[in-house]
C-alpha cells in the first residue's frame, strides 16, 4: 500500500516536471518569436503575418492593399503566402471567387509570374 503511494506520488511529480519543462519550452518559443518580429522591418512583419496560420482575411487584404510598396522580393514572397492562402480557402480559380478577389487572384498571379 505504501508503494502504491509512493508510485502514485513520483508519476504525480513526474507529470508535473514534463508539465512545467513543456511550459517553459513553449514560453522561450514564444520569446524567440518576438523577438525575430521586433528585429524585422514593419514590411517584413506583414510578410510574416501572411504565413502564420492566425490570419484573417481582413489582415490579408490589408497586406494586400500595400503591396505595391513591398521591395520585389517581399513582394513575392507575400504573394505566395496569399495565393496558398486564397487557395486553401477555395478562393483563387476564377469559378469560385467574386469579380473583387478575382481581380486579386490576378495581380497575384502577375507579381509570381504564373500564367492565367
């Protein structure tokens, strides 16, 4: 009985330090990631933004309204994060979107160089 308790008490113990380790793993993550933001230009952290599976469509229409100041290669790489963002969300053939976002779809697809 007595090691029963004994037993019961470390994996108690055990989960608690796997429990606390894990904690402390996600907060240093979370303080690197701010980190890398706080050192990125305002453009880059829009460029990022766009791949961070939080956003919303508002954000990604935002981003994409000032895209036309974005250098050439964040240019491209925030149209590539919008173009796998409006596909996922079934918004990027012509069939399926309105005449607004397929006007977007194209803009994108001119800054990739895609044809179509």
């Amino acid at each position: 009985m007595v090691q029963k308790i004994a037993l019961e008490k470390r994996e108690v113990v055990e989960a608690a330090r796997k429990k606390s380790e894990e904690e402390d793993r996600k907060r240093v993550e979370e303080e690197e990631r701010k980190a890398k933001l706080a050192a990125m230009s305002p453009e880059e952290r829009e460029v990022a933004l766009l791949s961070d599976p939080s956003v919303t469509e508002g954000q990604m229409v935002q981003i994409f309204m000032r895209l036309d100041h974005f250098s050439e290669p964040n240019r491209k790489l925030a149209g590539g994060a919008m173009k796998d963002f409006w596909l996922s969300a079934g918004k990027w053939a012509k069939k399926d979107c309105s005449k607004k976002q397929w006007v977007k779809a194209q803009k994108i697809k001119s800054i990739l160089e895609i044809e179509g």
